[in-house]
C-alpha cells in the first residue's frame, strides 16, 4: 500500500486561539465549521476543529463511535458540511489503525476544489485491500487566514471505518435491510446507505400539526415547521402559547442591536422565564446565556475518551496545599498562587518573568498588621528544612524589610551573606502588608534554589509572627501552607542575539514538530554585544498586550524613542518618545511624526503601565500598548502588520512643554520586524479542571441556547448547547433533552418572533440556571439571504466558478456574519422582574447589587444630589491593581459616553478621572476634569471610591445629569497606570432603563434647568397627534410603565428637535389622550413676554415643519397652542359695573320665575278638576313613590350651576350633567327634558317636583 505524502506543515500542529478570532465585547466569528456527515463523523461531531486548538490529526479522540463498514475497492460519495465557504481546497486521507496516514484518498499530494469553495462531496475508490479500526481524515483550508509558524491553518474531521470483505447488509446499510441490492430505510433515513437522518420526510411526520419543509442545504435537512400551540422536532409537545397575539408592553425590553430586540418576564408563580426575540430578518436567531464564573475548564464537558484535564488555576485548602495559577497555551510569563482556593484568601503570591534578562519579580501579599512578618519559600520536599526563604514586614511608617534567608532546620532561617533580591519595595495598607522584590531564576547562589527550567519546587506561605527591627529576628509564624504540587517557573520566550544590525529575534520555521512562536523578541542598533540602544518587548497573548523595553546611552537632559515605519523614514511613523531626568521622573508620550521634524503629540494616549529609570549614564523607558490600539494614529502590531524599527535617542528636551530638539542618532532595521500571535502548537488541552477554573472562555464557550426559525405562521425553535466555536447543537447531542416548556414563531411586517418558556431552575449539565445574577449572554442571526458578509473575504467572493451561488439559505443554521449580526452584554434577567417588588422607581438612588465583602460579583454604585450637585459611591470586587468606572449616556453604547474612572494603589492613595469614550477604545482624558474624589477604602477585595461632579458642568465632554435621563453603563477589571487604563476585563454592564437624576418618582422628571430661576420661567401649553402609535388606556394614567416609557422617548426626541431655539429651556410632557395619541406637554421658555411668544412659536413651527419626531410621525395639522384662562386670573370688570349687571339679572330672573309660576297654578286648577277621587300626588308616600331622592337642595342645585359654567369642563361639559342635549336645563339634575314629567298608570302627566316647590 503506497503511503501518501501529505501537504500539510504538520498533522499535530496546535496553537492558542488567534487574535483575529477573538473580538472584544462580541461573540467572535465562528468561521470554519466543517464535519463529514458521510461516512459519518466521530461522536462528538463538531465542526470547529482546527489546527491550532485542537490535537491532529482528527481533533477528537477514537473511542466512541460510530464506526461505518465500508468494501474493498468500492467506490463511495463521501460528503461533509460547511457553515463558512472558506478560501482553499480539501483532501481526503485514509489513516491506520495508529492515526497516520496511509493512503491519499483524493490523490496527489496537494489539496484539490479550491475553485469552488462551496463544494461538499468527493467520490473516491477505497484501497483493495482491508483495513480494519482505520479512519477517512477530511482536512479543509481556510485559506484567507493564516496560522503562524504551525503554516497553514486547517480543519479536520474524521470519521471511523471498518474497509472489510464480509460486511453484512444490516451493517452496509446502517442497520437496516437490503433487497435486490439496494438498502430500504426506515423513516426518517434516507440515501443510498441510509446514511442521513431528517427529523420529516413528509408532513406527516410532523404530527399532523405543522409541515415538513427543507433548509435547502446540500443535503436534505428537512425539519417540521410547527403550527403555533405546538414544538418540538415533530411538533409532538403543546405549547402554553397558543396565540400570535403578542401585548409586549408586558415585558422589560431590551434593544440588542438596531435589528435585534430581547424581551422578557419572569413568571414567578410558574418559576419560569418567557422570552420573546423580536428580530428584523428571515432567517434563523438565536440567543444564548453562560454563568460569570465559568472558566475555560468548562471545555472538558463532554469528556473525550484518552484526554485529560488542564491546568487549574484554582488554590488548595488553608493550612495544606496551594495550587499555582497558571495560563494555558502559550507558556506564560506570569503566574500566581494562594493559600486557600477562596476568592479571598489571607495570602497569595504572583510572579511575572522577563524572560530579556531572566528576572523573576514575585509579589507576595497577606493579612498581616504592620508589626508581623511574611514570607515566601521553595521547598523539596513541603518541610521547612532546607528551603530557601524570603521573609520581611513593612511597619507602620512603611518602611520596607525584606531579606534573603535560607532555613536549615524548624528555627528562624538566617540571613544569607550575599542578598540576591532587589527593586525592593512594599506598603501597608487596611490591614494587608505586601512586598515586592526581583531575583534571577539562577542567582549561581548555593543558598538560593534555582528557578530555571526542570527546578520545580514546592512554594512554602508563611505568615503572622512578629519581628524584632532592630536586630531583624522573626518570631515562630501563625500560619503555614505549602502548595500540593510543585511549581515550576519555565523559560516563557526565547533570547538569542539577532545576527544582523537591528534585526528581531526571531524563531527558525520547524522541519518536523512545531516550535512554539516566542511571545518576546528584541533588536539593537548594532551587532556588537555592547550596543548604544536596544530594544526587547514581551507579548502577553492573555490580553494581546505588548510590552516594550527601550534602553540608549544617554543623558538625564536627553531623550530616546523607538518608532514603527513602512519605508525606514521618518515622514508617516508612529514614535514613542521619552525621558527620565536627573530627579527619576519619568515622562513617555504616544506620538506621531507626519513629515521630518518633531513628532506631534497623539491626542489619544494609548500606551499605559510607563516607568523609566536613569543610572549610570544610561537611560531605560518601559511602556505596553496593545497590538491593535484601534487609533488611526498607532499602527496596528497584528499579523500580517509587520513594521521597521525606528531607534533614535539623542536630543534634549523641555520639561515644561514637552518638545525635543533633533536627534543626535537614528538606526533603522534592515528588515521589517512582526509581533504575531504566539502561542504552542499541538496542546488541544483547555486549562483548568472544572467549570470555574482555567482562562477566560471565549462567549460561545459552554453556552446553554435557544435558536428558532419562522416562516409564515409556523416555527421551529429548539435547545441547543455550544461546547465552543462550533456550530450549536441540539442539547441531546450531548445526551441533554429538550428543557422548554412552550415555544412557537411566527413572521410578520419583515420580522421573526421567537417565543419560548424554560424552567429557571435546571436539571442537566446541558442547561444553565437563570437566577438573579448578571450572566453572560449572546445573541446571533443568519446572513441576510443575497448579502452575506465575510471579513476577510471569504471563497465565495474571490471564486467565481462555484457551485452553490446562494450558500446561506433561509433558516440554514450557518454563520452568522459581519458584527451587526451578534453581540454579547453582561445581562441580568431578573432585572425590572423580581417579585413583589413596586413599579421601576427611576428615583431610586442605587443600581447594582453588593451582598458583603467577599461578594466577588460585587458591583453598586448610589448617589445622593442636591440643587447642582452629585455625589457618587462606587463599590466594586477588584484586584489590587484594577480599575473601576462609571458612564452615563443617553444610548447604551460605550461611543459618546460620559465616563468616570478611579482606583485605589495599594499604597493607599485613590485617583478619580474624567474622560469621554469616542469609540470602543480607551476613553481620553477629559481637558476639563469635573469630578473631585471626596473619599476612598479597601476592605479584603471590595474598593470604595467616594466622589462628585456637578450636575451640569460647561464641559461639552461631560453628559448633563441635571433633569436627564441617561444609561447607566458600568465596567471594571482592566490595570491602571498614572494617566491611562487597560481595555476591562468584563463586559460592561449596561442598566436596562434609563435612570433621572433628579426626578419625581411618577411621570417623566421636570427637566426645568437649575440654571434659570423659577421667576423667569414661563410654560407655554402645547400640544400635537402621534399618528403611528396606536392608543393604549394605560397611556392616560400617568404613574403607569407604558406612559413612562412613551413620555421619556417623547423628552429626549424634544430635546433634540428644540435645544437650538434661542430662550428654550426645556419640554415637561403632561399627559395623553385618545385620539389615535395626542400629546399635551409645555414648552418651557426663558426671558420677558417677547422673547417667550417668539420662542414658543419657533419651537411649534419647527415640530410642524419637521413631521417626524424620532420614530414618532406627527400630524402637522394638530400642533398647536392650548390656551387656558387661568383660575387666578381677574376680571376687567370693575365692581360698580358687577354690581349694576348682577341686579339686573335677577330683577330680571325673578320676573321669569314668576311668570312661570303663574302659568303653572292655573294649569293645576284646571288638571284638578279632571283628576280622579283615587290620584295620588307625586310629593306623598302612597304607591310606594318616594320622591325625596328626586329633591335638590340650593348647595347642590348651586354646585351643578357652577361645573357647568366652569370653563375648565369646557372638554366634556355634559357628560359630567348626563345630557347630550343643548337644551341648558338639562343640567338640572334630569337626563332629559322628558323626566321633568312622569306618568301614571292612567296616563297623566305631573309636573316636575323641583319647580312646584319653587313656586309653591
């Protein structure tokens, strides 16, 4: 048998995930995805299998099936699944029973069909002769991405084969029976092996309740498409939504993008959540939730036969065992332990290696007071016998003990003669001491261990014991732990000196297994080994960060700089450009050089962690920078970006305004230098051992999801988990079941609603618990069918003969596409749900949620104001070195957010700051800062920073928080420096409504600004129709959600249309009324009568000009003004004139009355001669009438009089008589003229009682 060459780099070549595939703030492209589906694919059948995260050749182990019998010599149609037309070609191998390759099934040595990206199937001709326990391998390009050193990146799948003579039919035709040589499946199997399975073959199968309808992928995918009151794969399950009719107004709602709308409730009584995704599009959407504590170890669900668990971050029990922390894949340059696996612990050591000159800087921390000691050592054997110590204090005027020791037996361990620490350094502070000290991993001391690679040893935390400081002797320690393992700290980069002038180090390409890319390089300015300037920069692939170290013999009066270039000019190169001065200040600016003079200063800092130092005439600079910055003006360091270096030092400098006069010296590289992704080839291990522990995952990682498609009337929405990257899967591919307790869909006006139900609570590691927490959650839709998006381009752009022109169809669950198309957020979905609770109160001082000190989900902001002043509170569960912000903006997106910042050191002192974010990048500093730290605390891990600003400032940078609804948005995590901070570390998390500051607690907050005095204040009564909001009853009562909500997006669109209008202050929405919705609201107006009509009618003739306000469309006809007398106001009658038109009326009234009574005595006179002996009057007791309830008396007769001449009834003035007539005396206590008479059996008419007595 001819064993094939293969053209891959190497079948095993692995790496960390590149940064290409990891988006900040969003769920990354899930690009790749390719699985055989024929001979079918390995359990488990996942479609993102690469070359760089997981091991070759296969990507998943042997072990659990299925295994398909294949004949000898036969030829066969192998096929495969795509979600993602990659660039390049594939190829199909044959591999032993050992995994390695034997024979090239698509022959040659090359891959084939990269003309058409789209291509899933290959007709092949197994080899004669039988191979038993062997496997076809499918390897497929991506071919627009690349994977570093491991060379190409690849997919692959495999799938297990038995190539046997003897088969029999049940195993040729995948369990069923053969006649006349052909298999008969049984439903829902079907081609020619049986060898795929539909959830339909016809609409039958789909219960009699929906129909059987195909996703038109290559091959069939059919799926029952279910009537709504029924889900499930054959719509066999009824659902408890049995209605299209959907009253969103009784869900919390959130926009998730412009398309892309969440709504929710929690239905308590039932413990259950209802979800409705509202979504612009017509294909498939879907959603998902992860809890914040999951970590990269949640990966090893499900576990694979022959693999085991990674590394864990996670910290032993007190008093026994410690466990480091440590990152997976790349080697790391850092680590950490603790005494306890707490999050927090009373000790934790971490170290950080410079692998430029093999320094190791530990930093040792625990709760000690100032008069008790610390310490750190490394053992052989977890005794104290023989292990090499690091033991020191800081009291209480901080001064810093730290000394090298070594400890023969269970007594105090001496003080070593030759002390092999420095960079010393340390604080107390709140009841914890740290210390911090530098050492070589070989000091070439017989009393220090080595660190160097293969010298692993025990960490020994000791802590408590007093001290004596004046002669340095320490007492018997409190508490002692020693880690269970031994930790080893192994070279994290490599440092040969290049061989040319100002050449990178760089890594020779493997002929056989992959070399792992270096995470550090260098370069000097010349190639001897004493040079004048040299540069080396460490990667940290757990953040894409990128340290650089700048060194150059110069002066405390001179500068130095290092600079990327295209063309090793001067002209278009971004330079970093610094000083340390004689006094050790150290000054590191981000700048940019257009043309060959100074280099301007960037007016975005992107560089942060900056510190120097000047000794013995010669000065070194350190900065980091992220490799991608996103700033136009620092260019990209990411793959494929590779720069000359720019090394020039010399000139001097002014402190004051920060100029540099022109270089004394400048050495270009002779070739460009790139800082890629490094990382190891060939892991395939997730770090840690559980779902807690290891890296952080990326937003598809270990995802419980719901995902659902429409047409017309019908749906079908289903379970589904992501393990990773790959395509989501059903939950009974992982051997999960169906959780959703109702679900159904529909389309209508361009939209897809999915609906479903689920249990808070769980039951199967397939699903995750939704409890009231934040969670991390995402959300996806389909390309749009005819405009799909890839980035870069993908196959299916740069190929024109392909055979699957419309690769995404409707409802193919493939990728999702460009960013608008999926999202991540940090989510609580309990938020505006919890029960028993009160309407939203949007005067609520306090957002977020802090249960104590060790709440490591930690987060509350309150705040308290007053006329023009606000003061905040933040607490936040930090590390010693994070930051923490808050932002206020009128849309919940990072751009154009007002944002405060701070953090506390871990020598005590706290830093507030002002910026403004422009774009999803660090936020600048604000040139005007307005917010003043008041206060600040630690205690264990929770920090507490005290501060305020004015509610409005005159800084067009800062939001206004002075009758203004805003988003609060809320981040934390990333490290600090003096002037700048890192990207955070968590998602921002976002409140769901806007929040008033201030506000009245029931309609929407008077907005009437502070900075105009009430007497100069006039309201102008407005009003105008909504034509394109349909009338809601709960829009008239003004304490409701629904007014609330309308009237804040109302404001705001106010606002905006209104704020130029010379005199406007202000809009106060007033209430609403049927007609489809007419609003009635003031303008609020400042200055003397003139100024307040002009403004006034301007602001109307705008809104009537405008038509549209926001989403709203405004009937042009129906603004107007509403004028209203005003109760106080005063006749211009004088009392005289009152007085001569009051007598004159009631002479003249009193004439009418008597008339009138006159007429009706006679008329009685004349009715009484015809009454009969046995009538009864109305004014009696007989006949059961009793007519007093008929009677007025002068108050209520007096009362009805007034209401009616009121002009404030003038909008309904009858209905509140009970007349629609226009006769004026059907406002005396009657409904109608008609009952001022009633009849008697007889017929006979009576008189009304009230004008009897009258006249009577």
């Amino acid at each position: 048998m001819v064993r094939a060459a293969m053209a891959l780099d190497n079948s095993a070549c692995t790496i960390r995930v590149l940064s290409f595939l990891v988006l900040v703030n969003l769920v990354s492209e899930t690009k790749g995805h390719v699985s055989l589906t024929y001979p079918p694919a390995r359990k488990y059948a996942l479609d993102f299998l690469d070359n760089l995260r997981t091991t070759g050749p296969c990507g998943i182990p042997k072990g659990l099936g299925p295994t398909t019998s294949l004949v000898p010599g036969s030829r066969i149609n192998v096929t495969w699944s795509i979600a993602y037309p990659h660039r390049g070609g594939y190829q199909l191998n044959l591999l032993d029973a050992n995994e390695e390759p034997i024979y090239n099934l698509t022959l040659g040595d090359g891959f084939i069909g990269s003309s058409d990206p789209t291509r899933r199937y290959q007709e092949v001709t197994l080899p004669t002769e039988e191979c038993r326990n062997c496997s076809i391998q499918l390897v497929r390009q991506a071919g627009e991405w690349s994977a570093g050193s491991c060379g190409q990146y690849l997919f692959w799948s495999c799938a297990d084969v038995n190539i046997a003579s003897g088969a029999s039919a049940s195993e040729l035709c995948n369990g069923f029976p053969m006649e006349n040589g052909a298999c008969v499946c049984g439903k829902p199997y079907s081609g020619t092996r049986c060898q795929y399975k539909d959830d339909c073959q016809s609409d039958g199968d789909c219960s009699g309740r929906g129909i059987c309808s195909a996703s038109e992928g290559f091959y069939h995918q059919r799926h029952c498409f279910c009537d709504i009151g029924f889900f499930g794969k054959r719509c066999e399950r009824e659902s408890s939504i049995k209605s299209l009719s959907l009253d969103l107004m009784k869900y919390t709602h959130t926009d998730l993008s412009p398309r892309f709308q969440l709504l929710h409730r929690i239905l308590h009584r039932e413990q259950e959540i209802e979800v409705v995704l509202k979504v612009k599009t017509e294909t498939w959407v879907g959603v998902g939730w992860r809890p914040p504590s999951f970590r990269s170890g949640c990966q090893h669900f499900p576990q694979l036969p022959g693999t085991s668990l990674g590394s864990t971050d996670s910290t032993s029990e007190p008093e026994v065992t410690s466990e480091p922390e440590t990152t997976a894949e790349p080697v790391s340059c850092t680590g950490s332990a603790k005494s306890c696996t707490d999050a927090s612990c009373p000790y934790e050591v971490s170290w950080i290696q410079d692998p430029t000159n093999d320094d190791v800087t530990f930093t040792v921390s625990a709760q000690v007071q100032s008069t008790e000691w610390l310490a750190l050592g490394f053992s052989s054997d977890q005794s104290m016998p023989n292990t090499d110590v690091y033991l020191g204090w800081v009291d209480a005027s901080q001064n810093v003990v730290i000394k090298d020791r070594f400890a023969t037996q269970k007594s105090e361990p001496t003080i070593d003669a030759v002390q092999n620490i420095y960079n010393t350094s340390g604080s107390f502070v709140n009841g914890s001491t740290t210390l911090k000290f530098t050492r070589k991993r070989n000091t070439g001391d017989q009393s220090d261990f080595p660190l160097t690679d293969g010298n692993c040893w025990y960490f020994m935390m000791a802590w408590g014991g007093t001290y004596n400081a004046n002669d340095g002797s320490a007492s018997y320690h409190k508490q002692r732990v020693a880690s269970s393992d031994k930790i080893c700290i192994s070279t994290c980069g490599s440092t040969a000196e290049p061989e040319t002038t100002a050449e990178p180090e760089t890594t020779a390409e493997p002929e056989t297994t992959p070399e792992p890319v270096s995470c550090t390089g260098s370069a000097k300015s010349c190639n001897d080994a004493s040079c004048p300037y040299e540069v080396s920069w460490i990667q940290d692939p757990t953040n894409d960060d990128v340290t650089f170290t700048v060194s150059a013999q110069v002066q405390s009066t001179e500068w130095l700089a290092l600079g990327f270039s295209s063309d090793q000019s001067m002209p278009n190169t971004d330079v970093y450009l610094g000083w340390v001065d004689a006094s050790q200040n150290v000054v590191i600016k981000d700048r940019f050089a257009t043309q060959k003079r100074e280099p301007t200063i960037d007016a975005v800092q992107n560089i942060y962690n900056t510190s120097g130092s000047f000794v013995n005439g010669s000065t070194t600079l350190k900065f980091t920078r992220k490799r991608n910055t996103g700033d136009q003006s620092d260019f990209p360091l990411t793959d494929g970006n590779c720069w000359y270096f720019m090394m020039a030092w010399g000139g001097t400098y002014n402190a004051n305004d920060g100029s540099a006069s022109y270089h004394k010296q400048r050495v270009a590289s002779s070739d460009k230098i790139c800082i890629s992704t490094c990382g190891t080839c060939g892991r395939g291990v997730f770090a840690g051992t559980s779902d807690t522990t290891g890296n952080t995952p990326h937003p598809m990682d270990c995802t419980d999801m719901v995902i659902g498609a429409a047409r017309g009337m019908r749906s079908w929405v289903g379970d589904y988990y992501t393990r990773g990257r790959s395509t989501p899967q059903r939950d009974g591919f992982y051997g999960g079941s169906e959780s959703l307790t109702a679900a159904g869909g529909f389309e209508k006006d361009g939209y897809t609603y999915i609906l479903f139900r689920r249990k808070l609570k769980v039951a199967e590691r397939t699903d995750h618990e939704i409890s009231d927490n934040y969670m991390n959650l995402i959300w996806a839709q389909g390309q749009d069918a005819g405009s799909y998006v890839h980035t870069p381009a993908a196959g299916i752009e740069v190929e024109a003969n392909i055979s699957d022109k419309n690769f995404y169809k409707p409802d193919d669950l493939k990728y999702h596409g460009p960013r608008e198309h999926r999202g991540t957020r940090t989510f609580n979905f309990f938020d505006g749900n919890r029960e028993n609770t009160a309407p939203p109160n949007l005067c609520n001082n306090k957002w977020g949620r802090c249960l104590d000190n060790s709440d490591v989900n930690c987060f509350l902001v309150t705040w308290i104001y007053d006329t023009n002043q606000i003061t905040f509170t933040i607490k936040a569960y930090l590390e010693r070195d994070q930051w923490v912000g808050i932002g206020f903006n009128e849309n919940p997106t990072m751009p154009g957010t007002d944002v405060i910042v701070g953090w506390r050191t871990e020598n005590g002192e706290a830093v507030i700051q002002d910026r403004k974010a422009t774009a999803y990048a660090q936020p600048p500093l604000d040139s005007q800062q307005d917010a003043t730290l008041i206060s600040s605390s630690r205690v264990d891990s929770v920090t507490t920073l005290n501060f305020s600003r004015p509610l409005i400032t005159n800084d067009k940078d800062d939001i206004s928080l002075s009758y203004n609804c805003v988003h609060f948005i809320y981040a934390k995590g990333g490290k600090y420096s003096s002037n700048s901070i890192s990207y955070h570390d968590n998602t921002p998390i976002i409140s769901t409504k806007k929040i008033c500051i201030p506000c009245t607690g029931v309609e929407e907050p008077s907005t009437t600004s502070t900075e105009v005095p009430a007497s100069q204040r006039t309201n102008v009564r407005s009003e105008f129709k909504i034509t394109n909001t349909p009338w809601d009853s709960k829009l008239g009562d003004a304490t409701s959600q629904e007014f609330r909500t309308l009237a804040d997006k109302l404001h705001t669109a106010l606002l905006s249309l209104l704020t130029s209008i010379p005199g406007f202050v202000d809009v106060k929405i007033l209430r609403f009324r049927r007609g489809s919705v007419i609003v009635e609201f003031d303008v609020i107006m400042a200055g003397d009568e003139g100024a307040v009509a002009q403004g006034s009618t301007a602001a109307l003739e705008k809104l009537r000009t405008e038509g549209q306000l926001a989403e709203f469309t405004v009937d042009k006809d129906s603004v107007k003004l509403v004028p209203a007398k005003a109760p106080d106001e005063k006749s211009t009658l004088t009392v005289t004139l009152i007085i001569i038109i009051a007598i004159s009326a009631a002479g003249v009234l009193l004439i009418l009355v008597l008339g009138i009574c006159n007429c009706i005595r006679n008329r009685q006179q004349t009715e009484k001669q015809n009454t009969p002996d046995d009538y009864v009057p109305m004014n009696t007791t007989a006949g059961n009438r009793n007519t007093d309830s008929m009677k007025l008396s002068y108050e209520e007769w007096s009362k009805q009089q007034q209401e009616y001449n009121n002009p404030t009834f003038d909008n309904a003035p009858y209905t509140s008589l009970g007349s629609q007539s226009s006769n004026p005396y059907t406002g005396l206590g009657s409904q109608s003229s008609d009952n001022l008479v009633s009849k008697d059996d007889s017929g006979t008419k009576e008189q009304g009682t009230f004008i009897r007595h009258f006249c009577e």
